[in-house]
C-alpha cells in the first residue's frame, strides 16, 4: 500500500500548508454530529467514522484534513440525552462558507464525508453551485452510502450491525459490546422523562429497557471486524483512485 504525506489542518503552520496544497491540494472534512449511538458506541460516532475513514483515504493519496465538523443538524434521536442538534440553517451555512474558502485557498480535490446521514440533504442543497462554480475542481460528497456514486454503496443503519461493523474496524477501541444489556431505567432520558410516542422515531428503539435502545437497523450483536474491514476498504480504495486518477 502506498502511504503518501498528509497532515491535520490544525496542527500544521501556515508554510506547512502551502507547501503541502502545493504537492497535493487535497481537502478532507469529515462531518459529524454528537449523537446518542446505543449503549455500545461512543455518542462521536459519526465524526470518528468519517474521519478515521478520511485518514485511510489520505495514506494513499495524500492530502490535509480538517478537524470534524461535530454541529450538524436532523435525525431521529433529538429528544436522547447526550444528543446535540443545531439548525438546519447554521449548519448549512457553516458548510458553505467553509467550502468556499477552501476552494479559495487553492484545493483542487475536496473530500465531505458524513458520518450522519442525514448531512446528505444539507450537502445536496448547498453544493451544487459551488460545483457549477467551480467545474475544474473535483468535489466529492456524501454518506458512506452514496458518496462512491453507482460504485459502491454501502449498507447503512444506527448503531446497528451495519455502523458497530464499521466501528470495529475503524476504532475497536472505543466499542464495547457488552454493553448490549437491558436493565435500564427512566433516568437515562433528559429529565428522566420518555418523549411522547407521536415523536418517536418509527424505525427507532425508545425502550431504554431493551438491550437495542437507540438502534435503528439489524441487531448491534450480528457485528463483526471482517465485515466492517470489508465494506471500509472497499470505500477507501475506490476514493483514492478516483482521487489519483483526477489529479493525475
């Protein structure tokens, strides 16, 4: 496997960034949400997943990437403790503004992994015209699920077989599956109040007594490390030849 020079944008000095947009003018964001993910999963979840994934992508290609965007807006587990949502419209104008700049700043391939599938609608409203602004850059966006285009697409859920499978490929250090277990009470809820059913999430788990709780999809259990290696890798490597092709 080819490793090639990338570094995180916060950490290199102004110089440093120059000379290495200069050698490969790759941008990385991956764009996250702080998110109750079972009882299993760390609630940074989508943010690790994007960025441990965009750092895969990076050893090949090259490239600098940006701290996570941890604010992002929609889903299904609004009303669960530890959950942060913002508004569609702040998020939204965050990711805008950013990618412009980095347009503006020189990058000629720009990377947007969301780990938190529902950034896919915000990314389709807001990134269109910079694309059409901007037709000699290539901008690569979305979900693990669709970000390959017809290529690759994914399997997805929430804290499922699906998103525990990846995790256990990408950070196995920070799972811990016996923590599938019922047994919980109402003070896992902000104020210890369940929401009314008419908010629940239809696909969602909302029993906290149920070793399921906040998943959405195939049981977490089924998971499995080959399964995850399988699916990251697949992804990995048909970004980074897209990525190399188009900048060479």
């Amino acid at each position: 496997m080819t490793h090639r020079k990338w570094a995180e944008y916060h950490k290199l000095r102004p110089d440093q960034i120059s000379e290495l947009v200069d050698q490969t003018p790759i941008a990385f964001w991956p764009l996250g949400l702080i998110e109750h993910h079972g009882w299993h999963l760390p609630v940074g979840y989508d943010g690790l997943k994007a960025e441990r994934v965009c750092v895969r992508i990076a050893q090949k290609t090259g490239g600098i990437i940006l701290p996570v965007m941890w604010w992002g807006a929609l889903g299904g587990h609004g009303d669960f403790l530890w959950t942060h949502y913002q508004t569609t419209e702040s998020t939204a104008q965050i990711l805008y503004t950013t990618t412009c700049q980095l347009v503006q700043f020189g990058f000629q391939v720009i990377v947007l992994l969301a780990g938190h599938y529902p950034w896919q609608q915000i990314l389709d409203q807001e990134l269109p015209k910079i694309q059409l602004d901007n037709p000699d850059i290539l901008i690569l966006s979305g979900t693990e699920m669709s970000i390959c285009g017809e290529d690759i697409k994914l399997t997805g859920d929430h804290a499922g077989r699906a998103e525990t499978s990846y995790g256990l490929a990408l950070f196995p250090e920070l799972i811990d599956l016996r923590e599938l277990r019922s047994g919980r009470d109402l003070s896992v809820w902000p104020n210890s109040e369940m929401p009314p059913k008419e908010k629940w999430h239809p696909a969602v788990c909302f029993d906290q007594n149920d070793s399921l709780f906040g998943q959405m999809g195939q049981p977490a259990d089924e998971a499995s490390v080959d399964e995850g290696e399988s699916a990251i890798s697949a992804l990995v490597d048909n970004l980074a030849n897209k990525i190399n092709a188009f900048l060479d």
